[in-house]
C-alpha cells in the first residue's frame, strides 16, 4: 500500500533540512531499503530525510503528517527484525546527525544524548569520566542509542544490570501527529502520572520519534574478572549455567558457545583462540569494588563449572586478554553465518531451568527438518541466538517450519519468541501465538491513539490483519 509522494513535498522537505539531505535518487536510497535482517525483501523508501535538529526533525514529522506520508525512522540500520526498512515506502527520517552528547552529569550519575549517538562512543565518554553505562549488544560499535530504546537492546551484561529500558529516565519525543513532549524526568525515582517513557522504550518505532535521551549511569565497577569454562558437550555447558546460580553467584555475564559456534569463530582466525576440541563454552564474568571479592565470586562460579563436568577453566589474565575474548565473542554472528553462507538468527528466551531442554529439542528439530542449528547467546538469561544454517531459497520451506515449531517449543517452556531483536516485519506472524487477543487489541488502541493517522512505521510488530481489524473499528467508533 504505497502512496505517491503529494506535489511539491521534496521542495518543502529540503527547505526544512537543505538539499544536501534530502536523497532520492534510486542509486543512494538502496541502503536505506534494508539493515541486518537475514533473508529479508529489500524495499526501498521513496525519499530519505537527515535533519540536522530535534526541531528540524519535528518539522519534517509534522510535514508527513499534513501530507499523510509514511515515517519510518532509522539509526544505523543494526536491527536484526526489519523494524527500519520502509516496507510501505514513504520517507525515512534518518536520525544519524542527530549525534550530540549534550551533558554527562557526574554529581546526579545521568546524561542527555541525542539518539544518533553511537553506542561506544557514549560508552567511552562516560567511562572516561568513571562512569558506566552498562547495555552492550554485540552491535555497540555501530549501533545508536535512539535505536537501542526503540528496541530495548541489550547484551551480554543485562544479565546483571538489565536492558536499556533500566536507563531510560526521561525522551523527547515527537509524536506522529507532529505534536512534542518530554516524558519522565531527570531524576532515578519518580512516579507521577502514566510511566509513558517505558511504553515508548520497546515500541520498534511505531509510536513517537525519539530526539532526544535522558540515561542514568552507574559508577565504573573497579574490578572485572573474566574467564572461560570448557565443557566437553552443550548439554554438561547448560547444565554449569544453572550450577553457576545454585552456587549463588550472579555474574555480570554469562555467555554460551556450542561447538559448532566455536568451531566457526575459530576459523576466522580471532584475537583469542579457543581451547582446540572444546566442546562448549561458558565465557563468565564478575565485576565488584574489590578484587579478592570479585575473584572469589569467579572462583566459586567456575568450580560450579568443574563440578557440573567442565575439563578446563581459564582465566583472562589482563584486560588485553579480556578485550581479546570480547572481540572474538562479536565475532560469533559473522562466523556462524559462514559455515553455511545463509542463516536465520533467533533470539529466543526461556527460563534458565529450561535451557537444557531448549538445546536439546533444538537439536532434535534441526535433525526433523534435515537442517543445521547451532547456538550461542546469553544463557543466564535464558536468551538463547539460535542460528538454522542453510544453503538457498530451496531450503526456506523447511527453514520457516523449523522457526515455526521453535517458537511453540519456546512458548511451551514459558518463553518468549523475541529477547531483544523485536518484532519488525519477521516475527509478526508469530506474535499472536504469545500475546492473547486482549492485550493486542489493547496495544492497537495505544498505537492508534499515538498516530490515529497510521503513518509512523507502518506494517510493523502487528500482523497486518489484526491492524487493519482495529484501524476499520476505530473509523466506525
Ligand atoms: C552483529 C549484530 C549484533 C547484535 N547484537 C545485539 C545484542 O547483543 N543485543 C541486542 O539487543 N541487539 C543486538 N543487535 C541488534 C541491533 O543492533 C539493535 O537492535 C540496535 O538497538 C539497533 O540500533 P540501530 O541504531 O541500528 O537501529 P535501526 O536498526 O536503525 O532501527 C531499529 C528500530 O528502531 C527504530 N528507531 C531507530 N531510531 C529511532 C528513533 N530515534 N526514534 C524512534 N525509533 C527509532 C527503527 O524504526 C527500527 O524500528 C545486533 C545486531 C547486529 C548486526
């Protein structure tokens, strides 16, 4: 359901943010037309916009809004579920100008940013003040932070410090309508009124732009300590991540490699080579204020690990060894996709205690479908990025009835089909197997009272139908 572009509308976007950032020519939208989803259709906006300002920015929504064309906002076009390709065409507000740290505020531990900041370059600044600002998906180098609160990203430290939800304090937004307001506060406590911040953080930008941010940071922990359990099988692997918690540690990340994941990564000839003929992997980390602290919750983790069968256990010795197994870690996305040249890349949760169940009927709907799975992932969040390795389109009938059958198994073990890829475009078929009737019914009224126009991206996170269902009722209502 694309619309033509009204007369005149490319003059009035340029005259809002000048020529140079108005693209149309099919040459230079191409990249806008796709991010990091595998296997998905590209499809290409009919005019990308780079405002230099919120306010230019908030001029270009209301443009859209009187004219009743499509938005669909993007930051660096990281997002692994198709939330910022223009399905529908229209414009796409890119917000990578948008990149100021506009304060760091030691005394009250908070910052404001605008959303086309990247991710590590707000990590570093902070940390060069002692600060901390803990989410880190794999993505941190390239990935900005407007992006991040669209998808409440997280990472491998959410375990102990939570998702980008847990430091969002206060957004300035810009509503589809053209209408702006700042929600939440600057403040860590607070609880005036509806918590519309949160509703916001998560919502795969289908109900307000995002200019401006307001994060709250952590002081620096002193001291982190890494190390890297080897087990000889996945099924000893998940079964050290529940022994890790039974022996009430909780670590500031806890990460899970099968064979197969470390195989791949291993002929990528990274920084840090695994122990050859590891069978899996824990990579656990602790963090605290001192070092004998810290070390001892690491300790007692990995004797945890000894006893649930692991044959070797190593210490990251300095933090040059610590960046390298980091590094070699981010490497596990590009590395899995190689070992067959296509992948589909889940990114399913379930509770901790069912992992050695998930991995196992993983495997077993791997071998139904006549298919390679593997897994790696943060395991003591239950979040697991299933990859299904394949050769060609032949392949995707029997791809897309392996996902189907995961996503039942995972809703079955009291999971969820998505932990931190959102919706977008391709885990919409999905979504009504884990939300019920009510509650998306519910979530429509919301999007509707946000736009009631149905311009900002639009054929995202709700199967067309239901949508569609719920904007006829509202015309008649
Ligand atoms: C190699 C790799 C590893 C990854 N690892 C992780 C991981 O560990 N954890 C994790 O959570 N994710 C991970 N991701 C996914 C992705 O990086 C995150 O979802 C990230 O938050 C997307 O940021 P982005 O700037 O690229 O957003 P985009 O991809 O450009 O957009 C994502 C969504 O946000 C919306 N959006 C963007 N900016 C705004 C704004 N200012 N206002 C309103 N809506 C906006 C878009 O419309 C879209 O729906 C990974 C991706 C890759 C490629």
């Amino acid at each position: 359901m694309r619309r033509p572009l009204p007369a005149g509308f490319l003059q009035r976007l340029e005259d809002i943010v000048g020529g140079a950032f108005v693209i149309a020519d099919a040459e230079r939208l191409l990249p806008y037309g796709a991010d990091e989803t595998p296997n998905l259709r590209p499809s290409l906006p009919d005019v990308v916009v780079r405002p230099g300002s919120a306010d230019e920015a908030a001029d270009v929504v209301r443009a859209c809004a009187e004219a009743k064309v499509f938005i669909t906002p993007r930051g660096a076009g990281t997002g692994k579920s198709g939330g910022c390709v223009p399905i529908h065409g229209g414009v796409v507000l890119a917000l990578d100008r948008l990149t100021r740290i506009v304060d760091i505020d030691q005394a009250d531990g908070t910052c404001n940013v605008e959303p086309g900041v990247i991710l590590e370059t707000l990590q570093q600044a902070v940390a060069d003040r002692g600060m901390f600002y803990p989410p880190d998906p794999a993505s941190l180098a390239s990935c900005t932070l407007g992006g991040n609160v669209a998808e409440n990203a997280g990472g491998p430290r959410a375990l102990k410090y939570g998702v980008t939800s847990s430091y969002v304090l206060g957004l300035d937004l810009v509503l589809p309508t053209g209408e702006r307001l700042r929600t939440g506060k600057r403040t860590t406590k607070g609880v005036a009124g509806y918590d519309l911040t949160s509703l916001v953080v998560g919502s795969e930008g289908t109900l307000a732009v995002v200019t401006g941010i307001t994060l709250k940071l952590l002081p620096s922990p002193r001291f982190v300590q890494t190390a890297l359990a080897v087990f000889p099988s996945s099924e000893a692997a998940v079964l050290g991540v529940n022994a890790i918690f039974g022996a009430g540690v909780l670590p500031r990340t806890l990460e899970y490699l099968d064979r197969a994941s470390i195989d791949a990564v291993r002929a990528m000839s990274p920084p840090y080579r695994f122990p050859a003929g590891a069978g899996a992997a824990l990579l656990v980390e602790t963090d605290g204020e001192s070092e004998a602290g810290t070390l001892e919750a690491l300790s007692r983790a990995l004797e945890a690990c000894a006893d649930a069968g692991a044959t070797d256990t190593l210490l990251a010795t300095d933090s040059k060894k610590q960046r390298e197994i980091w590094a070699t870690r981010r490497m596990l996305s590009e590395a899995t996709k190689r070992i067959k040249g296509r992948k589909v890349s889940e990114d399913i949760v379930v509770p901790r205690s069912k992992i050695p169940e998930m991995v196992a009927r993983t495997g077993a709907l791997g071998d139904k479908h006549d298919l390679l799975t593997c897994s790696f992932g943060h395991a003591g969040d239950g979040n697991l990025h299933t990859q299904i390795l394949f050769d060609s389109d032949e392949d995707l009938p029997r791809v897309d009835a392996l996902l189907d059958e995961l996503f039942r198994v995972v809703l079955e073990l009291g999971g969820t089909i998505t932990g931190e890829h959102g919706v977008g475009i391709s885990k919409k078929p999905w979504l009504p197997l884990e939300l019920s009737d009510e509650v998306i019914a519910l979530s429509l009224r919301l999007k509707h009272a946000f736009d009631p126009a149905g311009i900002l991206n639009p054929g995202k996170v709700f199967p067309e139908k239901l949508a569609l269902r719920a904007a006829k009722r509202d015309q008649t209502t």
